[in-house]
C-alpha cells in the first residue's frame, strides 16, 4: 500500500462518525482533508460540527479545510468543489459518505422524507462525484469511494423499508456505472460497507446504547477505506467491499479490538449476510 501523505480528500458529510474516522485515518498520514458537510453549528441532537471535525483532523497529523455544504445544492457543491481545490491544490480522493435515513413502511413514510433520501443519497452522490471529476483526472492515484450496500437485488431487503432501500442502492449503482464509465481515465469507483452496525450518532439514535453495545467502532470502517483508497486506481475498481473482509485480506483477523463489548454478540448491518 502506499501512503495518503499529500493527498487531497473531499470528503461529504464527515463532521462526525464513519466519515469523520476515514479521515482522520488519512489524516495520519498527513493528508488534506476538506469536510464538506451542513453541520456549521453545534446540533441539538447530534455531536461534532465541521469545525470541530477540522480540529480532530489537525491533531490527528492532517490538514483541514472545513466547507458548509448542502450536497442536494448544485452551487453549493460547486462552490465546495473549487475552494477544496483551490486550498489543496486538487483533489485526488472523494468520500461519499453523507446519507440520510428513513427506516419507514411504504404508507409510513411522507413524501418529503422520500425526496429528502434520494436528493442527499444517490442524487448527491452523482452530483459530487461529477462535480470532482476534473480535479480526479489530474491525479496520480484518483478514487472515488461510496458508503454503500452491495446490490443484493433481494427482497428482504425492500419490504421493510422500500424507500430507504431504493435511495441506498441508488448510491450502489453509481458505483457500478461510474466504475465503467471511467475505468479508462484510470479514477477508481468501488463502494464499502459494514458487516456489522457501527457505532454512530445514527445507530444510537435508531437502536440506542443496546445496539452501540452489539456494534462495531467506526475505526473498523476507516481502516477498511484506508485500504481501499491506498491500493492503486487501474488496478481496483467497480468493487462492493464490505470491511471486514478487506482488512482480512490484508491479514488482520482478529477484529475482536473493533467491538464496542467484544463480550456481546455482533448485530448484522442491512444488506450484507451475517458470518
């Protein structure tokens, strides 16, 4: 693997959790890390903001720029894109990590809950992605990596939550299309997800602290990325990784240090088969 040491990460909803850890993983190795995410103030309910994500990002050996950014805005994004650029000097790297969540029936669900998923989810996937595609083509070792499901067309996966499913798959199959679409410029496209629940804002507010005791930390996730994101771009694409199955084919296989309480029994993510 070689380092991230001056690479360039734009990174999209990482003032706290999964994305915050994937980049302060990368912030290890000295990267540059912009955070583009709408959390400009302290939230009632959840913890960090975009600046205080810079801050972890700084001690953690990076460089930050910290962006305020509604991905579902084209301008906004636009605008994101180019100070990231201009602060860095590029961008080599693209998380997309922002995701909004509904676990609602079909009858359950309102409307604007259903819009909200799509735009934030698979609309603002493709909207960052395409927007960093000029930047991507000048790098050495570009990747774009997506926080989402491998597509397992099954339907225990729909019925409980048709919308939720549509708009993750929706980010799925950006990675499947765009992996393809730009093998030839060399940009890596492939997608990661948990084996497990990992212990996020998101997850204690779904399941609180029960199933954060039944999770996984969000370090498993970030070393997982790191990985990925190491490995070089023509040579790995269009991939659907799931963590621990990365970090076990780079030969670590005790994973029992990324438990919250190693002493419980591990709760399934959505999407992928328990071991």
């Amino acid at each position: 693997m070689t380092s991230l040491a001056g690479k360039t990460l734009f990174v999209t909803g990482g003032s706290r959790g999964i994305g915050l850890a994937i980049a302060k993983r990368a912030a290890a190795d000295g990267a540059n890390v912009a955070i583009a995410a709408k959390t400009d103030k302290p939230h009632p309910k959840l913890p960090g903001t975009i600046h205080t994500a810079a801050e972890e990002i700084e001690q953690a050996g990076g460089k930050a720029l910290p962006l305020m950014c509604d991905i579902r805005d084209d301008d906004a994004v636009a605008a994101a894109v180019e100070q990231a650029a201009e602060t860095f000097g590029g961008i080599d790297i693209v998380v997309n990590n922002a995701s909004a969540i509904a676990l609602l029936g079909t009858e359950e669900i309102k409307m604007s809950r259903f819009d909200l998923m799509h735009q934030v989810n698979a609309r603002g996937t493709f909207l960052v992605s395409k927007t960093c595609l000029p930047w991507l083509r000048k790098s050495d070792n570009p990747h774009i990596l997506v926080l989402a499901p491998p597509l397992n067309m099954v339907e225990k996966w729909f019925a409980p939550h048709v919308a939720y499913s549509m708009a993750k798959y929706g980010m799925s199959m950006c990675v499947l299309g765009m992996a393809g679409e730009f093998r030839d410029d060399g940009i890596a496209v492939n997608a990661l997800w948990p084996r497990t629940t990992i212990a996020t804002a998101a997850v204690n507010m779904l399941g609180g602290d029960e199933l954060m005791q039944h999770s996984r930390k969000p370090e498993i996730m970030a070393d997982a990325a790191y990985v990925i994101l190491s490995r070089p771009s023509r040579e790995f694409t269009g991939n659907f990784c799931v963590d621990d199955a990365v970090l076990e084919d780079e030969g670590i296989t005790d994973l029992s240090g990324y438990a919250v309480n190693p002493d419980v029994p591990l709760a399934p993510d959505f999407f992928v088969e328990p071991r």
